[in-house]
C-alpha cells in the first residue's frame, strides 16, 4: 500500500454498515466508501493480533475488534489513522496518526 494511499480496515467497514438505520443510509454509505481499498488482515496477522489480545485485554483493555484492525496495519506496515489512541494500546510497534487537527 503507498504512503498516500487509504484504505479502510474490513472490520471498521463492517462498523459503519452496523451504525445505518436504513438501506438509503446504507447505499449512501456504500457510494462514500466506494473509492477506499478495503484491508483484511493475514493468518498471520490474525495469530499475532490473538496472542496480542490474550496479553492486553484484561491488562490494557484491548478489544477483540481492536486488536484485529490494529495488528492489520501492522501486518502492511501503514500508519492507524485513529483519534482513538486509548483503544489501541497493547498493540506493539502500531504507529497511530490523528487523521487531521481538531479545532
């Protein structure tokens, strides 16, 4: 994945369809989210993230769904762009970016 390119964790996709309340919000969704790469992570990712989760869940309180977007951006090596820091920590080597300056 290039540095400028975004993509969107499968996972937090699937988020966002769970938020609609209707299939005009959803097919709206669907166009907004059309022109984003969606990431999956590797069986590889998947067993780091579980042995991740099993360290930090009930000493950092990290999250399943968490811990599985986490260590995909790990797995490619791209950034986590998240004002959600808190969420994520346990993750090693996850780098975390605020997606832009709140005012």
């Amino acid at each position: 994945m290039g540095e400028a390119e975004v993509g969107l964790p499968g996972f937090v996709v699937m988020e966002l369809f769970q938020g609609c309340r209707s299939m005009n919000e959803q097919r709206g969704l669907q166009k907004k989210l059309a022109p984003y790469r969606v990431l999956w992570p590797s069986r590889r990712d998947c067993d780091v993230a579980l042995s991740v989760f099993a360290r930090a869940h009930l000493a950092r309180g990290l999250g399943i769904l968490d811990a599985l977007v986490g260590q995909t951006a790990v797995g490619l090596s791209a950034p986590l762009c998240t004002f959600n820091e808190r969420h994520y920590r346990g993750v090693p080597g996850l780098r975390i970016v605020r997606p832009y300056e709140r005012a």
